[in-house]
C-alpha cells in the first residue's frame, strides 16, 4: 500500500523527527508513504499530482484546517482519506474518533 501524506511543512509539527516516526509506525504496517507539502492555493494541483503518482490513501497530517482543505478536494473523488491528526484542536479526528 502506498500512502500520499500531506503535511504543512511549515508547521511545529512537520519535524524532520516527527515525519521518521511517522515513515517508521507505517513501515510496520508495510505502507510505504510519501510526504507532500501542504499549500492551500495549490490543492487542486496536489491532488491531481497524487492521482498520477498511483496512491491508495490520501492522508492530511495536521489540523482541521488541512483536513478540510484536502477533504473539499476529495469530496467528488473515488479518493481514500485518512486522518494523522498533528494540528492545535483536531475536532475533526476526535468527532470521527
């Protein structure tokens, strides 16, 4: 299983530790994942880049924010979603538990 993480590269969160973590909890899981930078103006351009690079899950890693972003995106897509709560909040995950 392949999985596209999108991440704000930015954030507090998207430490060069955090994203080893990430990479290794999913290596357990044999999913190989790759991480793509989080920019809201460019979503619709991710998205079609994931669509060509063959992934089965798509999985925003942060807050509400970039979950809503990438969900908007998705929402009229055959698309698997997933959530890696990172962000302030996480209403989102924790209302979906």
């Amino acid at each position: 299983m392949k999985a596209a993480i999108i991440m704000n590269m930015s954030a507090g969160s998207s430490t060069d530790e955090n994203k080893k973590l990430i990479k290794d909890e999913f290596q357990k899981l044999n999913v190989e994942c790759d991480f793509l930078n989080f920019d809201p103006e460019k979503m619709a351009e991710l998205i079609k880049e994931i669509d060509g690079r063959g992934f089965d899950v798509i999985i925003p890693a942060g807050g509400d924010g970039t979950v809503s972003a990438v969900a908007t995106e998705l929402a009229e897509t055959d698309k698997v979603m997933s959530v890696l709560p990172m962000g302030t909040l996480n209403h989102f995950a924790k209302d979906i538990g």
